[in-house]
C-alpha cells in the first residue's frame, strides 16, 4: 500500500471517470489526493498556464479544483498543495474515450501524467474506451484499474516515461490480457473547421479532428485495443526521429560537446 497518490484529469473535477479513479486509488494508497481541472480541458496537451493566474478552490478534504489545465493540476499539487510530502504516483483520467496513435500528443489525460513524469513522479494515465458516447461501459476500468496499477508498479518503468493505460470497452470479465504495445499512427487524418453564424450575425468556428482508417504498423495500440486487450504503452517527451535523424546526417554535421 502505497502512502499517497495524487490524481488529475482533463474531463474536469466532477467527471465520472474521476470518481472511478477516486475509487481505484482507494485500493491503492492510505491518501488519495484529487487535482483536477474545473472544467473540461481535453485536447491541451502538456499546456502550463504561463500567462494567467490560476484560482484553487476545495471541493472536500484532500479535494481541489483548479482553474487551469491538468499540467497545471499536477505542478499545483506537487509543487504547492502536497507541502508535507510528494505523492509516490500520479495517476491521470480515468479519461472518458480512448487515448491512442497521435491523439495522445493532444491528449490532456496524457499531458497531466507526463509533467507528473517531469516532476519526478511516476505517471500514468488511464483512459476507459466505449462503444456509445452517452453511455460508457466503465466495468473495465472500475474493476481492474487497481490490480492494473498494483502490477505494473510491482514491474516498474524507466523515470524517463510515463504509462499509458486504455481499457478495451467491453466488461471486465470479457476484457483480454494487459498486452504491451507501440504507439501507433492513429486515426487522425487531418482536421476540419466548421464556420457558424451567432444570433448577432457574428462567425465563430468549431475545430475537430477528421478521424480514418489508417495503417497502424507493428505491434501497435490500436490493434492490441481492437483485440479487446488492456494496452499499456511507454511513453517519452523525446521526439527525435531516428531514421530522419540519420538520413539529415548524411548532410549536416552533428553537434559535439566542446
């Protein structure tokens, strides 16, 4: 049993996958810890707020929204909140849809686990698949979220990465092996702008993903999530493309260190 976990998201601090994750983390640790979001936050990534102050508010003991985005909640807790100790885990979500290929460079869920990673904590984050928007399925995630969590903490993870976590949207007896697998390329294929007009003649617009069919390469999220499998993926803030990486090399001279 571990002596404190702090949670965030990016659905916001009265989002039900966060009451799931309230719960697992229960299984988990003698103090759980909640800062979450006030609102919604999906799709900012790793944002910080640099530019404006943030405003905490409690929401019960140990319980705090925060006006900002989940990195936020995670520098918040860590760096403000948890004076007497920081949390031996972050965990981020349970995020409600999936969390795979490209969409985790946007993913908030995502976000939140990594500066949790960059401030030196183990991070994951954990996302809850589902068939129909409006009516999750959260049996998987409730129920075997924390012997997920219990086992991998009992592998470990290299400090440079955080772990991402999506279960499959069915019940959890019918859920398949948690099965390790490779980012993939995603569903994302291109993005789309939808132009409206306000009641006082005004435009405004609504940004989305435009989503595909797409090849997804070797040993990937997606598939191992389409088998019904619970998929755990390392990830990293290291970008650098190995194979473009080379091929640049070829013409330009390599940085060394004096």
């Amino acid at each position: 049993m571990l002596d404190r976990i702090l949670l965030t998201n990016d659905d916001g601090i009265d989002a039900p996958g966060l009451a799931i994750l309230e719960a697992v983390a229960a299984e988990l640790a003698r103090e759980v810890w909640v800062v979450a979001p006030e609102h919604d936050q999906s799709g900012v990534s790793h944002a910080i707020s640099l530019h404006h102050a943030l405003r905490v508010s409690q929401h019960g003991e140990r319980r705090f929204g925060i006006s900002g985005t989940p990195g936020d909640c995670a520098v918040m807790g860590i760096c403000h909140l948890m004076t007497d100790g920081a949390p031996q885990l972050l965990l981020s979500g349970v995020n409600r849809g999936l969390n795979l290929g490209m969409e985790t460079v946007f993913s908030g869920t995502v976000g939140g686990a990594m500066t949790g990673m960059m401030l030196g904590v183990p991070s994951i984050a954990l996302s809850q698949a589902y068939k129909d928007r409006n009516n999750v399925v959260w049996d998987a995630s409730r129920t075997l979220g924390a012997k997920v969590v219990r086992d991998l903490l009992a592998i470990g993870w290299s400090k440079d990465a955080c772990l991402n976590v999506n279960f499959p949207a069915c019940l959890a007896s019918e859920a398949g092996p948690v099965t390790l697998a490779r980012q993939g390329v995603g569903m994302i294929a291109g993005m789309h702008v939808d132009t409206r007009v306000d009641p006082r003649g005004m435009a405004y617009h609504w940004l989305n993903f435009r989503r595909g069919d797409r090849q997804q390469g070797p040993e990937s999220d997606y598939d191992a999530l389409r088998a019904g499998n619970i998929v755990v993926t390392p990830l990293r803030y290291d970008r650098t493309d190995e194979e473009a990486y080379l091929a640049l090399a070829e013409k330009l001279p390599r940085f060394a260190a004096p």
